[in-house]
C-alpha cells in the first residue's frame, strides 16, 4: 500500500460517523504524553518504545475532527460519541494501535452484539473487501480481559484485530493493524500496556 497513514486514518474515520453530543456521567479521558499515556478511567498505562511514534494532540484532534480553535478540549472531546485516547506506529506506518472508546446509544449491548455491527459496517466498505475469523477469541491486555474480533484485508496483505471490552455504557478498544511482517512488532507493542 503506497500511504499506510491514509488508510490509518481512513480506519478511524469509519467510526467517526457516529458523533453524538449527549452529555457522559463519569467518562474521562487520559493523558497523552510525547513518551506515552496513562487513563485511570481505563486503567492503561503505556510506555512509548523505541523506534515507534505517538500521535500528538494535534493529530488526535485531527482524526477527532475537532479543530485547534475548540476551547474547553477535554469536555468537548468527552461528548463525543467515539473518543480516541492514542495511536502508535512504526514510522512507516504499520504495525499500528489504536486505543478507543465509544459511547453507546444502546447501553445494554454486548461485545459480540458491537462485533455483529461492526462486520455489517465493514462489509459495506466495498474497496477494502474484509474476510472475518468466525471465531471471537478471548485476549488478555493490562489486566483486563477483552473480546478479539479478527480480520484481514487479503487486497493489502494487512490484518486487523479489533479488540473490545464494555465498561458502564462504552466500549473499550483496541483496533490494530499489522502485516505478517510485523506481527511481531505488533505483540512487542501491545506488551507496552501495563494496568494503571
């Protein structure tokens, strides 16, 4: 694939469709730091490495479609209906993370319940053409326990996990994408969360 960010980004804005201004009770968003991140809400810690790259607030804000003139970006950002804390990568792109969470309209669906909208959503995205594991497997990531729904984009030799835990009335994930290449690159990265 010739610009690996695009499509980063392309990723995160599919999500991004869902932007609802309803006011949260007790969501709170984490610290991004040029060296890493830390969220009590999430209770994640993570420790940049090196040789891989965070997004900065400005990119956040990017992906977010929040502009730098937005005053108050803490309390906007948490009326969103999906909020991405962080995002790291190697420098050309891939392996990456993506650390989200997403309000739900509906607060009494489960992980698989988001899993099946999520392949409805991903399956009309004709140009990508995405093959699902049938399978959701259980994964381990800074204490908590998450629910992994995997793909692969056969078109670009790329895979991606989606990786999802409920807390209250969100949803708490990881979206990675990874080559076969870098799959080791990946686990290296995702072993950087520790529980906060």
């Amino acid at each position: 694939m010739k610009n690996p960010i695009c499509f980063i980004i392309l990723i995160c804005i599919t999500f991004l469709s869902f932007i609802n201004c309803s006011k949260t009770t007790n969501y709170e968003r984490g610290i991004l730091t040029e060296t890493g991140f830390e969220s009590k809400y999430l209770n994640i810690r993570f420790t940049l490495p090196e040789g891989f790259l965070m997004a900065t607030e400005e990119d956040m804000r990017t992906i977010m479609g929040i502009g730098s003139e937005v005053t108050g970006i803490d309390s906007n950002i948490a009326n969103l209906t999906t909020v991405y804390e962080m995002m790291v990568s190697a420098p050309i792109g891939i392996p990456n993370v993506s650390l989200m969470a997403e309000k739900l309209l509906l607060s009494n669906m489960t992980v698989e319940q988001y899993f099946d909208s999520l392949k409805k959503i991903l399956s009309n995205v004709e140009t990508l053409n995405y093959e699902f594991d049938n399978q959701i497997t259980s994964i381990e990531i800074a204490g908590q326990t998450y629910k992994q729904l995997s793909t692969s984009l056969p078109n670009f030799n790329i895979f991606q996990n989606y990786i999802f835990r409920k807390k209250g009335n969100r949803m708490i994930g990881f979206i990675t994408i990874h080559s076969l290449d870098t799959k080791q690159d990946l686990e290296f990265l995702m072993s950087r969360f520790y529980k906060f």
